[in-house]
C-alpha cells in the first residue's frame, strides 16, 4: 500500500497531497490557551470534519466549495485505515489565497481590546458606547494575514490586504480582496442567523479561499467548526460580560482551576466536552452524530 505523510501538520489537523486532491484530516486533538493537551477527544475530529460538510452544503448556493468527498472509498487505499474514518475530507486543491477572512457579528476578543483602546476594530469606526460581548450594528469584515509559523497573524485593512494578494495574483488584488470581503459577510449572515434558530450564537469566525483552475473563487479549508469560529450558547447570554466558550468551557475552568496539570485533563472533563461537541453538531445540522 502506498503510504502518505502530511505536507503540512498543524496543531490539530494534518494535510496531504494525493494526486491533485489534498486529504484534509481533522484530529481528535485539541488545544486551548495556545497548548495542544496531552489527551484526545474521541470523535472530536470526525463531528468537526462533518460540521464542514454541513456548512458547505448549506452555503453551496452563495459560492462553490472545495469539497469533494467524505467517503473514504474515494480517497487513496492509505485512507481506508480506521484512523481516517470520517475525519477526512478529499478536497480540490486550490491556488489559497493568503488573507484570514474574519467577520465578527460580535465584540469579543482581541476586537474588545482594541475597541476599548480606541473605539475602532481593524481600523473600522465602531458606535460609542458598545459593552463586551454585544451584537454589532452589521458583521464587520477584519482580515489579517498569514504570519509564518510563530509569529502571530497581522490585522490589515482592505487596501493592506489587496497590496499582498496583488503579488499572488498580479492585476486581482483589489478584486480578490473585495470578492472575498463580500463572500464572507454573506456566508456569515444567512449561518449565524440560522444557527441563532438552533441556540448558538456564532460570534465571529474565519473562512480561507482559494482560486480554482478556471479561476474561479472557491471557498476551502474548514467552515464555522468550533477550532474556527467562536459559537457561544444562545442560553444565558448577556452583553456586558464574557461568554463561555460552547466547546471548550469545561476544559478551560479546569485548566483555569489546576495551573499544575500540564495540560493532562481527567476523564470527566473529557466526556463532558465530548458531550458538547456531538450537542453542537446535532443542534446545527439537526442529525445524531455518529461514525
Ligand atoms: N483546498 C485547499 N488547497 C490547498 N490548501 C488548502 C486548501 N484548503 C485549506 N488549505 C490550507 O491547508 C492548511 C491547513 O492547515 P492548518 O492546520 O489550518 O494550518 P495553518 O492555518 O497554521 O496554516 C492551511 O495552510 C490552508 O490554507
Ligand atoms: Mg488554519
């Protein structure tokens, strides 16, 4: 059997190159204050790997994805292992375009500080008087871009980031830029509104998109799974404070709570976060989880 090594290994998940798909493979590892943790998540990577699937059917008539296949028949014999059962997802390779769109519906995070600081978000003017964790008037669209690996992601505006999409694609830059702004406000806006009909606040999230062969745009990577996007349980919110995560709560009071454990969790607070994922996932699609 021929074997595969991923090309790129990240904190979570692995990505290889099989013939001219790529095979993006969600683990069932997870991370949490910048620390991947010693255990892992049972079936973490697959709910995570099913929750794309959902959203990339459900956002199909807005813009056409990178997804191919999530049947393992129709990847390399190598992806047949048990390992890669439902974790996996064959995908159109595309030429990436190097912006990280984020759209924040809400005012959290490093966009809290920065309001606080000086009324603004990425250099967008912001309504006095916002308090922590509020709805914004409109999704607001703050890209960054890629930073090597270790340094942190820089916030651009628009016109910053068209400059560095100009010399990946000489004479699209502004074009690119603008395309991708607008796709993900409206990716954004028709899933957080649903998902708001199914208890979870999407607060803000990242999409990466790609040029296809015949140049068209095409949304890639991951979609509005928890590792990419801030959900937050409709239940109990309240502007004016912080909001629990709706994944990783449990795993951050705990970490939180016992700075001397190395980042080893004990088996209680792994199956309650288990327990959340396969609640967010049947929430959203409606579908009991299973592999
Ligand atoms: N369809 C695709 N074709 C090629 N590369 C892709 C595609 N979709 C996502 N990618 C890339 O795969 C990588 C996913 O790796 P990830 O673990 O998220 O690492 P990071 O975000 O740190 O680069 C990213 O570099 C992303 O841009
Ligand atoms: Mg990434």
């Amino acid at each position: 059997m021929k074997t595969y090594k991923p090309f790129k290994s990240g904190k979570v998940r692995e990505v290889y190159e099989a013939d001219d798909s790529i095979i993006m493979v969600a683990t069932d590892r997870i991370s949490a204050f910048d620390h991947i943790l010693k255990n892992k998540i049972t079936d973490k990577g697959a709910i995570l790997t099913q929750m794309s699937r959902f959203w990339f059917d459900f956002t199909s008539d807005i813009i056409p994805n990178h997804m191919l296949s999530v049947d393992n028949a129709d990847m390399p014999e190598y992806f047949q292992q048990e390992e890669f059962q439902g974790n996996s997802m064959k995908c159109k390779k595309l030429h990436m375009i190097p912006m990280e769109c984020i759209v924040r519906g809400y005012i959290t995070g490093s966009g809290w500080e920065s309001y606080k600081e000086n009324g603004t978000i990425c250099g967008i003017e912001l309504p006095a008087g916002l308090q922590e964790s509020e709805k914004l008037p409109e999704p607001i669209f703050t890209p960054s871009t890629k930073a090597e690996l270790g340094d942190h992601d820089e916030n651009v505006s628009l016109e910053q980031g068209a400059k560095v999409l100009e010399k990946e694609f000489p004479g699209h830059g502004q074009e690119y830029a603008e395309k991708i702004r607008d796709y993900t406000i409206a990716i954004y806006k028709k899933c957080a509104e649903y998902a708001l009909t199914k208890g979870i606040i999407i607060a803000d999230t990242k999409f990466e998109f790609g040029v296809d062969e015949d140049g068209n745009i095409v949304l890639g990577d991951e979609v509005l799974t928890p590792d990419s996007s801030r959900f937050w349980p409709l239940a109990g919110y309240e502007k004016g404070k912080s909001q629990p995560s709706y994944d990783k709560q449990f795993v951050r009071d705990w970490l939180k709570a016992n700075p001397d454990s190395d980042y080893q969790l004990p088996q209680d607070i792994i199956d309650k976060t288990i327990a959340k994922y396969k609640e967010a996932y049947e929430l959203l699609t409606g579908k009991e989880f299973s592999r």
